[in-house]
C-alpha cells in the first residue's frame, strides 16, 4: 500500500493555507512513497536583518524536496539519518550563495513525518508541529515544546500588551515581536535550546522520534494527524474542540480544510488578539489526516 493509493481512497487528506492577508505560504505539506511530512518554515518579521535573500518559503520549498529525494533514495534509514541529509543538502545549496550561512540568521522549518514501513509507523517531531496518534483507546500527542521555553518572560510581555489592546500594528508590538526572534536565534540549536532544521545538520539527532505498531494490536495506530502550529492553535489557543481527540475526529468527519476554517473565522472575529492574545494574529496552518483503520496488512518491517 502506498500513499498515492491512499490518497486514492480517501484515507490520505490534507489542507494547508497561509494565514490570513497572506499571499505566501511558508508551511509544506509533503509526500513520498511511504511518508508524509509537514514542514513551517520561521519567518523573519520586519527590522529583523536576515543572512541572505532566501527566505523561509525557500527554506521549506528546498527542504521538501530534500525529504523527498532522501526518503526514496534510502528508504529503510533511520528517519533521524534520512532529516540530517536532508538539513545537509540544502545547507550546501545554502552556503552556495550566501556569505554568512552558518550566522543562525539564515531561515529554519519545524519538521514533522510519519512514514509507514509495512505494519510499522515511524514518526520524528523537529520543531514545534504536532503529532496525533490514535491508538484506539486514546489519542497521544507528540510535541516538541522546547521553543515555546524561549523567553517566556518576553512571551508573556506581548501578550499581555495584546491583552490590553496595543494591537498588533503598533511599533512597540513590532519591537517585541524583534526582541523574541533575537531571543529565538541566540537558543537555536543550542544545549539548553531548541533545535529545528536550519544550518545544522546534527539537529536532527535531537528530534522526537518513535515507532509504533499499526492496526488492532495493542497501541496500535488506527489515524494520524500532522500539523504545524498554525493548526495546532484549533485546540491550543482557541477551544475550538475541547481536546485532541476531538480534533482528530472532526479532521476525519469534516476534513482539514474545515477545521482550518474554523480556525480562520475565530482569527478574524478576533482581529485585536485581545479575547485569544497571541504573538501573531494569524499563523500559516496546514493539517494532514492519515487513516490506517482499514487498510490491509503490508509486508514486516
């Protein structure tokens, strides 16, 4: 069974939009013969100076086709080794044109994948995107916090001015927003950091990553979702569903595209941030729903 086949039969849907007013979007949804990822690429808010010209819509453009070519070339390796060698190539088509590539200015992605191997999921969480597992009995969540540990006292400082009202165009907003990303490149990739796919490869070593039994097995896989931040927010930040269960089921009764419109019609009916205060008034969001519950054995890994 491959992707291509479950995208033929409904059990493979997606969605991915950028936010709202947006007309790039820096999330990726990407595939290839038994995996799926999502990727959301870090974008560099203004007065904030930058390595180079290329960008975090770039960045996941480059890194997607990395994942893609690694995954088909060596399809058995270790997802952790199939990311380094990704993260790689496009460091070297990086450094091709830009004099400071290794700077921590340059641009970054979360990464998330999922990749059956027969009766086997393999997952790997980099970055702050999110996993959903159903087991059957419980939904478990896969989530690299370690960036929102970034200044959390600079975190609550925005929100609370949001809070208050000062609005997301003001100049002090702007500032802040400045300081946070200062904060964020000072602790990238770094011990007592986070870590996320930049400009170094051994990164990946630190990703989250596990394997799991798929089908009805005990804490075998029956769905999965993947979703970058932006999506994450339905449960998060917004109490659009009152849990990740929830979630995962109106992804799987409505589909992805409406639990971000949802998502969408409460940033829009809260344009000020001051009912849901949060460091950016819209967010790229993509969401990947992956239904394992009928499909038929596969080959052991």
């Amino acid at each position: 069974m491959t992707v291509a086949e479950d995208i033929a039969a409904g059990r493979l849907r997606w969605a991915s939009e950028p936010r709202l007013g947006g007309s790039v979007n820096e999330d990726r949804v990407g595939m290839s013969r038994e995996a799926v990822w999502v990727l959301d690429g870090a974008g560099t808010p203004a007065g904030v100076s930058s390595c180079c010209d290329k960008d975090a819509a770039w960045y996941v453009e480059r890194i997607d086709a990395a994942l893609n070519r690694q995954l088909e070339q060596r399809d058995d390796a270790p997802l952790v080794e199939i990311l380094a060698a990704a993260i790689a190539d496009v460091q070297h088509e990086h450094a091709a044109g830009c004099a400071e590539p290794t700077s921590g200015r340059g641009p970054s992605s979360t990464v998330a994948i999922a990749r059956r191997r027969g009766t086997w999921l393999d997952t790997l969480v980099l970055g702050d995107s999110t996993i959903l597992l159903d087991h059957g009995t419980h939904v478990a969540t896969i989530r690299d916090t370690r960036l929102a540990e970034i200044a959390p006292e600079l975190r609550r400082e925005i929100k609370t001015a949001i809070a208050a009202g000062h609005g997301y165009r003001q100049a002090e907003h702007e500032h802040r927003r400045a300081e946070l990303v200062h904060a964020e490149r000072q602790s990238r990739n770094r011990d007592g950091g986070y870590w996320i796919a930049a400009d170094d490869p051994t990164a990946a070593t630190h990703a989250l990553t596990a394997r799991y039994p798929i089908g009805p097995v005990p804490t075998g896989i029956r769905r999965v979702v993947l979703m970058t931040d932006g999506a994450h927010r339905a449960t998060s930040m917004f109490a659009i569903y009152d849990s990740e269960s929830t979630l995962l089921d109106a992804a799987n009764s409505t589909g992805p595209a409406s639990c971000i419109r949802q998502i969408r019609s409460v940033e829009a009916e809260d344009a000020s941030g001051r009912q849901h205060p949060r460091t950016k008034h819209s967010d790229d969001a993509s969401l990947v729903l992956w239904n394992m519950s009928d499909r038929p054995e596969g080959r052991s890994a």
